[in-house]
C-alpha cells in the first residue's frame, strides 16, 4: 500500500456497454470530489454512450472486449491512481466518497472497502433487500459490485485483478480478498438504480440471485450461470 494512501489518486473505472442513459449521472457524481480520474471503459456500445462520454471534461475513454471483468480489468491497467474505484454505470457516489474511501483503507488490516447500498426506488420490498445486502456486506465482508469496491492498486495486482469469467467475477474477487485482510463497509450508501429488480419483479430477482450462488458454490460453470442470466433476460422482452 503507498505510504501517502491519505492524499492518493482514486481511478475511477465505469465498465459501460450501451448505458447512454446513465453514464452523464453517474460522471456527475465523480465530480465533488479531489484527485480523482474518471476511466470509462466500454465493451462495444450502440446507443451513443461513447459519444456522450467523450463530450464530457476530463475523462478518459478507452474500448475492451465485452464482460464486465474484462472491461474492468482493461480499466486499471490504464489507471495512474493508487487507489482503484470500481463503479457501474447506474450507481451513484455520495458527496464526500472520495475521502471516505481513503479513511477507509488507512485502517489496519484493510485491504479492500465498498458502500453501504440503497436502491432508488421506494417499494417496501426493496428495502428488504437492502436489509439483507447490507447485512451480507458487514457480517461476511461480501459486498458485490453495485457497491462501488475499492482497493489500492498494488493490492489489485497481487491478487491477479478480477478474475475474467462470464459473471460471479466481484464474488470470486471478494473472495480472494477476504483471505488478504479485512473488506470493511463504509456505512454511507451508494444509490443502485432498481431497473434489474422492477424488470423481473423483486422477489423473483432476489431468489433468482440465491440460486445463482449457491449453484456457483455447487460448481455449475460461470458459463451456464450467464446463459440462465441471458435466458431469463430474453423472456422478459
């Protein structure tokens, strides 16, 4: 870890493919903030995210090969921060993250952090599942990425970055770090948009995301997981 992690630059990476509605929010939150840069990187988008992005100051655009692992991986080779901010594109900073994120790592024994989640929509099962996120996230030291995971980049390298599967890639990240030191939960929230939830329908989206990991645990391939993922994605069309 630098030995200045106080004053350190924080790399923010967006993965994006085709979230031209949301990626000028989620920049904008990036903003109140010191030291910073912005990576957006994209997977091959269609809908003029990238034309957006580039219109924005001082970020910076680069393109991957699709899949969030991938995309983030691409992200902090092309980072100059030493701290790596990861942050998808329909989740929302809160003032102040960028300190908090450095209080946070000074701790010792703190190899990794993320925020507290809430959900942008105000159906009362939503804050059920925000209950059981943020629970999740203290008592086990799992938080996923909707969460804004940060770490420094020399951590980062350590471990071999995200591992690049098809999906699971922030639990099996998780997964590693907890065996390197503690993950701690900063207790202000990110705001996650609730498009995933009130497409499928809250309840059937959370017991969806338990099978899925308990599956995982059971050894079902990252690739039939993503396929059930498409599956369920393309009935609801």
């Amino acid at each position: 870890m630098s030995q200045n992690i106080g004053a350190a630059k924080i790399s923010i990476i967006i993965p994006v493919i085709n979230e031209a509605g949301n990626i000028k929010e989620a920049y904008a939150t990036t903003q109140l903030s010191t030291n910073i840069e912005v990576i957006v990187v994209d997977g091959g988008s269609e809908d003029g995210t990238v034309e957006i992005t580039q219109s924005l100051d001082n970020i910076k655009v680069i393109s991957s090969l699709p899949g969030r692992a991938v995309q983030m991986n691409a992200g902090a080779v092309a980072a100059s921060g030493d701290i790596l901010l990861f942050l998808h594109a329909d989740t929302r900073l809160p003032i102040g993250f960028d300190e908090m994120i450095r209080t946070a790592l000074q701790q010792p024994g703190t190899v990794a952090g993320a925020f507290k989640l809430r959900i942008d929509a105000s159906l009362l099962s939503l804050r059920w599942v925000e209950l059981g996120v943020n629970l999740r996230s203290h008592f086990c030291q799992m938080p996923y990425g909707d969460q804004a995971i940060f770490l420094t980049k020399q951590v980062f390298q350590q471990i071999g970055g995200f591992p690049e599967l098809p999906i699971m890639e922030d639990f099996e990240l998780m997964r590693c770090l907890k065996r390197t030191g503690r993950v701690v939960i900063i207790p202000t929230p990110v705001v996650t948009s609730a498009r995933r939830w009130l497409q499928k329908g809250v309840f059937k989206t959370t017991l969806f995301n338990q099978i899925v990991i308990i599956a995982y645990l059971l050894g079902v391939s990252p690739e039939r997981i993503r396929r059930w993922y498409r599956r369920e994605k393309f009935q609801r069309v």
